[in-house]
C-alpha cells in the first residue's frame, strides 16, 4: 500500500491513518416456514431500502460535511538554511555560502557547459552544508559521550575503593573480635596463652 500527500509535512502535523482489515460476514439462513399463501411458490421477501428508492425515485440523502469540496492551501515560504559562523569557518571553500551580486553581463562560468542546472546545483550545495552540519553534531555528541563514559568510570573507580576500604575494615573488625573470643574462652578453660599473646598482655599491665 502506497499514499501521497497533497503537500509537505512538518512536525506539526497531524496524521489520521485508516486501515482496513478484511471481514468474513457471517452466512445468514432464515428459512420461510409460512404455508398461509395459497401460491407456495409466489412468496417474495420485503423488499430492500435500494429497491424501494429505486421505485419511487427517491435519491440517497447526503450530507453536507461529507461533501468532497475544493482544498485551497496558502503557499509556504520556508526560512532559509542558517549555519552557524563556527561551522562555516570549518567548511571547505566551495561549500561556504557566496554572497555575489548578480552580474549584468554574462561570465565565463555561466557561459561554459555546466552539468547541474541551477536548482541541482544548490541542491548539492544544501546537501553538502547538512552533512557538515550533521558531522559536526556527531562530533559533539561522540565528545558528551565520551566525556560521561569517563566521569562513569570515575565515579566508579572512586565507589570500588570506597568499598574495597570499608570490606577491609570490616575483615580487620572481624577478626579482632575473633581473637578477643578466643583469648576469653581460653583464660576462661585455664589454658596458657601463647607466647606472643602473654608478651603483649603483659606489656599492657605494665
């Protein structure tokens, strides 16, 4: 399925899009049981909204806003293409927008066999200022990217010593409160401490 609009859309436009899916009506059977007729077989069914306009000529009514009438739209002049003094500086010299006067007699360049016509020529010249453009906001948007990807890393960096930090002092607490249980179950079986725990215990009563 292809459509075509009748003119240019902008962002602000609004689409309605009707599709259509295929249906299978149900089949309907309703069989005349009535034998009140003497003729069986002159019976006719009630005749339809189509037949009974047909008869008496009536026409289908219609409307008014469903009526096809005329579209008539204004002519839009849209701004031209702006580019940035920064960007332009970047731009090579046969992309850079030229501010010439028409000249009144012919030139050499107008004169010669040129390829482009005038509307192909800026064209290209408009295609080739929005691949600029386009490349430059890819650059910029490459930079911010890598820019967070680095200050991501950072912060990162900084939060796995913190809590490469707070691991070790939580082992460190362990395991003094590890030696403190054992040294009391010790004195408390009356076991001899060892050499190294006795030296320390003694140089802190002195």
């Amino acid at each position: 399925f292809r459509a075509t609009f009748e003119d240019r859309i902008l962002m602000g436009d609004i689409v309605f899009l009707r599709t259509w899916y295929p249906v299978a009506p149900p089949k309907y059977y309703n069989p005349v049981l009535s034998l009140l007729l003497k003729n069986k077989k002159g019976w006719r069914g009630m005749r339809s909204t189509r037949i009974l306009r047909q008869l008496h000529h009536i026409p289908v009514p219609a409307k008014k806003d469903s009526i096809y009438r005329p579209v008539t739209r204004k002519e839009r002049r849209f701004n031209p293409l702006k580019i940035p003094k920064q960007i332009e500086a970047n731009l090579p010299y046969k992309s850079k927008p030229k501010l010439r006067k028409e000249r009144r007699r012919p030139t050499y360049e107008t004169q010669r066999a040129v390829v482009m016509s005038k509307e192909e020529k800026k064209r290209h010249v408009l295609l080739q200022e929005l691949n600029t453009i386009r490349k430059d906001m890819d650059a910029k948007r490459k930079a911010s990217q890598a820019k967070q990807r680095a200050d991501f890393e950072k912060k990162r960096a900084k939060e796995e010593a913190q809590r490469a930090k707070t691991r070790k002092e939580q082992m460190k607490e362990a395991y003094r409160s590890l030696g403190k249980e054992e040294k009391r179950r010790m004195i408390e079986q009356g076991r001899a401490l060892p050499d190294a725990k006795r030296s320390k215990g003694g140089a802190r009563r002195k």
